[in-house]
C-alpha cells in the first residue's frame, strides 16, 4: 500500500509538470510558427490528458477488494494504459493529417532559436520523467505507470528527431523539412500508441504473462517434492500489481485432506516468497490414477501399480497443457 500511495505522488507530480511543459511548447509554437513543435505541443494535450486519468486509476487499485469486485480494483491500470495508447494513436494520425497539409500550404519559420531552446528543455524533462516511471513501473507492476513512462520517453526521443530537423532548417533554409519532420513525428508516436495499447489490451484479455509463468513454475520446479506427482493447467492473470494463479496438482490418492492441504500451503508459501508483487493462488488438488504411476518418484508407495519410468519436468511447455500426464 504504501508503494502505491508512493507511485500516486509521483503521478501527481508528474500530471503537474506536464501541463508546465505543455504551456512551454505552445509557447515555442506561438514563437516560431513550426510545424513540427506544434505537433509536439499538441500531443503534450495527450500527456496530460492520459495523466489525468492515470492519476485516477492509481487512485482507484488502491481501494481494497469488495463483494462486488472480488480480485480487486487492479484491471483499471489496464483500462488507463488502452486510453492512453488509443490517444496517443489518435494524435498521431491528427499531426500527420496536419503535417502533410502544411507541407502542401507552405510555411513561413521565426525565431527558430529560442523556439529550439524551449522545447529542449521540455525534452530533457519529458525523458527524465519518462525513465523515473517506466522504473517505477516495471518494479512495481504497474501496467499504468510503465505505458506513462514509455509514452513521455518516446516524446523525448521523438522531440531530439524533431530539434534536429530545426537545425538542419536553420543551416540549409528550406522550410519545407518542418512539416516532413512533423509527419514523421506522427508516425513515430502513432507506432507507440499502438504499441501501448497492445499491451494494455493483452491486459484486459488475460494474456499469459509467459516470464511470470516461467518465474513461479521454475520456483516451483526447484523446490519439488517427491509427492508432488503433477502440475498442468497452470494460469496466470495479472490485476494490476497482484497475480491469480490457478492450477491443478496431482498428489497420492490416499492422503488425507490435511496432509494435502499442508503440501498446498507449502507450494503457496514458496511463490509468495519468490518475489515483490502479492500472489493468490488456488490450486486444485487431483488424486493420482494408476497412469500416474509412472511419473511419480515417491518412494515405498503402498499403492503403486507400475514403476517410475520418468519424471515430468514443470516447465512452460508441460505445465500450462490441460491434462493430467502420465503414461511411459
């Protein structure tokens, strides 16, 4: 909790100086009369704008879990993300639009000095901010912070494209390159909001994750018993910083319900220890079946009906299949 109080503060912040930029690179325009600033301008609207409603996802994950959202408030992170990515898109295709109409008009440059000047430092803040939250994002899982981040880096790296295009004007004196270079802006930025809203709706779809699957099957694997017969139809679901793990374990028939609810315990134990981010697992446990024999290790078993052949290894291939293994 107090890492997401941490990460709303920072969004915060963050929301504040980007309507601070954004005046500066309108500024820049207003001085200048560039293209290719007024479309970075124009998609700093979509900053703040996708900040706005970023700072009230954040918000939002934070409120525990009730009768009518049981796994939480999390998947909103993901709704934030699919906005931002469906604006940035948008305002790609709005400065292309632009772009190619003020290539046909013509253009006339002022001051292209002070407008450069400007607008560097909006993007030698953009990028600062963007790599604080694409950290923060990642270390947190934070589906809303990364896409921020990676949306203001890929503004500040599109804005270096951008400065440099006004050099070449300043040097060659063809101001016909301003509006080429807001085209390419354009689809550079559109390029990254399809990419953001990708992710975001790999999100919302329950997409397996398949380096987390990986992560805690491995842990899993490592740390394995010999009762712990099998493990198949493993699932992930990501909701926002918590996971949902279900799977089903095959363990001895013949155990009582409590030995195989500690034997439970034990798995649930070694994954929420594993790393930073909760986990909920429900594991489905399965009584082993004669076919079950010649996968199993357990030693002395009073009830085996064929010998070890093999050993299943958990990994992604064998543990997220839907069916029991066993057989030679």
């Amino acid at each position: 909790m107090q890492g997401a109080r941490g990460d709303i503060r920072i969004q915060l912040g963050v929301l504040v100086v980007g309507a601070l930029l954004m005046g500066i690179k309108f500024l820049a325009w207003h001085i200048t009369g560039s293209e290719a600033i007024l479309a970075d301008a124009l998609e700093s609207i979509v900053n703040v704008a996708a900040g706005t409603f970023a700072l009230y996802s954040l918000v939002l994950a934070t409120k525990p879990r009730d009768l009518e959202h049981p796994y939480g408030h999390g998947k909103v992170e993901f709704i934030s993300a699919g906005i931002e990515g469906a604006l940035i898109t948008v305002a790609g295709g709005a400065i292309i639009v632009r772009g190619v109409l003020a290539f046909m008009a013509g253009n006339e440059l002022h001051r292209l000095g002070e407008g450069i000047a400007l607008t560097a430092v909006a993007g030698a803040v953009n990028l600062g901010m963007g790599l604080l939250l694409r950290h923060r994002g990642r270390r947190h899982h934070s589906p809303t912070l990364a896409a921020g981040g990676t949306h203001l880096i890929s503004d500040a790296w599109s804005t270096v494209a951008m400065l440099g295009g006004l050099l070449l004007i300043m040097l060659t004196g063809r101001t016909s390159i301003d509006s080429l270079f807001a085209v390419a802006f354009g689809l550079f930025i559109t390029h990254q909001g399809v990419r953001v809203l990708r992710r975001a709706v790999a999100g919302i779809m329950d997409e397996t994750d398949m380096d987390t699957a990986r992560e805690v099957i491995g842990v899993l694997e490592k740390a394995r018993q010999p009762d712990w017969v099998d493990l198949h139809n493993f699932r992930v679901v990501s909701f926002g910083r918590a996971l949902h793990i279900d799977c089903h374990v095959t363990l001895p028939w013949y155990y009582s319900l409590e030995r195989a609810h500690q034997e439970i315990e034990a798995m649930e134990k070694l994954v929420n220890e594993r790393g930073d981010r909760p986990v909920e697992l429900f594991i489905h446990m399965d009584p082993c079946v004669p076919s079950s024999c010649s996968i199993c290790a357990l030693k002395g078993c009073p009830e085996r009906r064929a010998a070890f052949h093999h050993r299943v290894t958990w990994d992604l291939e064998s543990a997220l299949l839907d069916k029991k293994h066993g057989g030679p």
